[in-house]
DNA sequence: TTGCAATTCAAACACTTGTATGAAACTATC
DNA sequence: GATAGTTTCATACAAGTGTTTGAATTGCAA
C-alpha cells in the first residue's frame, strides 16, 4: 500500500485536462501522457474511465455541498434556527459563483473542471448529479422557516432561478462579456453573487404580500400564485 | 435533381435520435437504420456528420430567432417604435419556452431535439451559437429604447438572467419536477413565461430608481449598479 | 434506345477508443 | 536475502467510429 503518487498525478493530469479542453476530447491516453504515467495505471487504480471522472467530480461537488450548508447552518444559527431568505440564497449560490468564477486560487482548474462538468454533462456525471436533489431539499427546508405560509411551489421556482441564473453565468461567461463588450464585469464575483441572490429575492418576495398566504383574490385550480405583471 | 426523400428521411431520422437519446450516443449508422438509407447516403447529402447536424440545428434556431423577432417588432409598432420592457423579454423567452415546453405539436421532436442541442453542446452547435450574439444586440437595443437612461451592463444583466431562467428550465425540467415533486405545473407553460417575464422585469427595475440614471449614492469606481439586499 | 448524370449500395478503410493481459520491476516483510 | 504482494510497463485486443471507394442502379433527356 504505497505509492498513490501515480494516482494524484493521474487525478491532477485528468483535471486540468478535463479542465482545459472539456470531456469530449480527452482521451486517457492524452491524461496518462501528461501525467507521465504508463496507460493501463487508469483502470488499475481507478477501474474505468467513468469512474475517473466521477471521483474528480463527487470529490468537488462535495467540497462545494459542504461550504453551502457551513454557511447556511451558520446563517440559522445567528438567527436562532431561522435564517433570512437572503443569507439563504446567498448560501446556496455563493460558493458555487465563488468557486467557478473567483481568481486563481490553487490555479483554478478545480474551478475550470466544474464549469466544464456543468456544461458538458457526461453520464457518469450526470448519474451524480442526480442525487444532488437531497442537498437541495435542505435548502428548500430553510427557505420553508424563513418565509413560514409562502406556496411551496413558489419556493421551489424561487430556488431553481437562483440556481438558473448562477449555473448560467458560469456556463456562459464568456458569451455574455463578449455581448456586453466588457461592460458586464465578471471579476467582481462578490458583486455577482450579490446581484444574483437579489433578483432571487425578489422572484420570492416581489411578486405578492411579503409573508403568509396571500388570501384568495385568484380562485384555487393547481397552486398557481398570483402576479401582477402584464 | 430528384430523390431529395433520402435527404428528408435523414433529417427526420437523426432529429428523432437526436431528441431521444442525445448526441452523445447516436451513431451515423444508427440513423440510417432507423432512415432505412445507406450509410454513405450522409456524407452523399450532407457532406459529413457535423454538417448533419449543423443543418438540423440552423433550421430549428432560425426559426425561433425569426418568431423572436416577429413578436419584438409587433410589440414595437404597436408602442409606436418603443415596446414596453415585458413585452420585450416576452418575445424573448416565449418562442424558446412554448417551443422546448409546449405540448407535444408534430410529435415535438424538434422541440426535444432543441433542449438536447441546449443541453450537450457539441462541437458544430456551439459554433453556430457563437453567431447568435447580433441577434441579440437587437433585444438589447429594443431594452434601451425601454428604458432609456439604464445603466447598459443593467441591461446586458437582465436579458442575461432571462436567458438563463428560461434555458436553465427547459434543461432541468425533470429534476424540478423531481424535487418539487410535482408542485411545479411544468405543463403550464403560459404560466412559466409570466413567471420567468415577471421576474426578469424585477431583476431590471426592481432594485433601483425605475427610470433614469439613479443620482450617486453608491462611488463610481466601475459601472455597478446600487443594491439594497443583505 | 442510348447515353449520361445523379443516386444508391455493399464493402472496406483508417483510425481512435477504452480495456485486458502477462511479464517485469519494485517494495516491504520475514 | 528470499519471498509475496503491489505496482508499473509494453503491447495487444476488440469494438466502434466517420469516411471513402468504386461498382451497381436508377431516372431522365436526346
């Protein structure tokens, strides 16, 4: 039991590979030749190519899962078990946006490899993903205390736009400084995550009364709520 | 000049694939199986693979973009050149939602076809969508017309999280549904486009002065708007 | 019909992919 | 220092990919 020396520097190679060029393109001949590694150390160490790739991706999404509930727990409990929506938000898109968007920290290929997981979605990726809905269900959780009476329909809108627009700045960043030709600054992240948990808030709060169950005014149907826009 | 059948049977085989089972795992001899042609037909008719695909893709976003646009200028005359900014973002996100959302019209496979091309991103679609971006500079346009005297990187924020509510819908749908368990009506999909609409009008108007350049308050330094969240 | 171009077809090509094999090299224990 | 277990290595394998080829077939005009 020694040596894991060729397995860091296959995982290392893999993701700034990954990183640099995306999934699609990056053969584990590509990965063993920049990680100065015989071919067959892959599937001795790792098994497959898949699972590779989702060791790379479970040990970041992890990190990432662990840093939004520190700081939602850390939320709630300066307020006594029931956080405000925003720092809530704030939770759940900030280490993402940070983690993807934020300067080099460690050279920012962990930061790279996850915009690429983002936008490329290969299958053994995806198959992870898909467990993520309990995560998220905590946040739905805390939201539920923070806005007590709200339609949960509302809070599950209100949680995907916020994921909506994060995962979407990440993934097309560049689409979007090349639109605004530089006018959108996208080094600011802390400005960014700002901008985003406010338009979040206001997808939760704007639309109708601020707390409890707004009474009738629009009859019953499936939990449609009500707005006022158009 | 005759026999454009082999043609067509090709298009509307691999949009099919395409749309069930991804880019990712649907081989050129897979769609001619299912076309009943010859294999050599693809490259006969459209050159290669990727141009396969490319052709698929053109026609379907021209389309959009040409409903797009129909509905803006609509909007516009009937404001006399200035549209308010929800029937902008309206032209905007409706064609894309009521196309990958809508119920089922020819069998929807373009529709499905279209969130495949929205999700997976290979090589001869993202080309094609690096082209979209004077496109919408025309939206962008109609917005300043709107509202004159916004901040241009408010603008360029707004149609960016519209964009990214509607896509980050069409390409998570099952997982909303999922986690709400079914609280979310995704079938309703005049009711998204209102939501998505309504909030996008927030994200542009709600957090400041609605019109005009707000007077100071917050420092210069670089063109960031002034917020009151957190 | 004849002739010619457009189209179809079966077959093969050239190449890349992830994976498996079995021997060699290494490492640590006794 | 021999031995057993781990790790590395060169090499081969089997399968699948898009593409090409050149001969058949078709369709239409002269």
């Amino acid at each position: 039991m020694s040596s894991d020396r060729t397995r860091s520097a296959i995982l290392a190679a893999a993701e700034r590979l990954y990183a640099d060029r995306g999934f699609g393109d990056v053969t584990l001949r590509d990965i063993v030749a920049e990680a100065n590694v015989n071919l067959a150390a892959v599937n001795y160490h790792f098994g497959s190519k898949d699972e590779l790739i989702a060791e790379l991706f479970v040990t970041r999404s992890l990190a990432t899962n662990r840093e939004r509930l520190n700081e939602l727990k850390a939320a709630e409990e300066k307020g006594g078990g029931r956080a405000p929506i925003e720092a809530i938000l704030h939770a759940l898109v900030g280490p993402t946006l940070r983690g993807c968007l934020g300067p080099d920290r460690e050279g920012s290929t962990a930061a790279r490899f996850m915009i690429r997981a983002s936008i490329e979605s290969v299958p053994p990726i995806r198959r992870i993903k898909n467990r993520e809905v309990d995560h998220l269900r905590k946040f739905i959780a805390a939201m539920r205390r923070a806005m007590p009476g709200r339609d949960d329909a509302d809070l599950y809108w209100g949680l995907h736009f916020a994921l909506a627009m994060s995962h979407h700045t990440i993934r097309e960043k560049e689409r979007l400084a090349k639109l605004s030709e530089g006018q959108c600054d996208l080094n600011d992240v802390d400005a960014i995550v700002e901008r985003v948990v406010s338009v979040s808030v206001m997808a939760l709060t704007g639309g109708e009364a601020p707390t409890k169950k707004a009474p009738g005014k629009v009859a019953a149907s499936h939990g449609r709520l009500t707005r006022q826009d158009l």
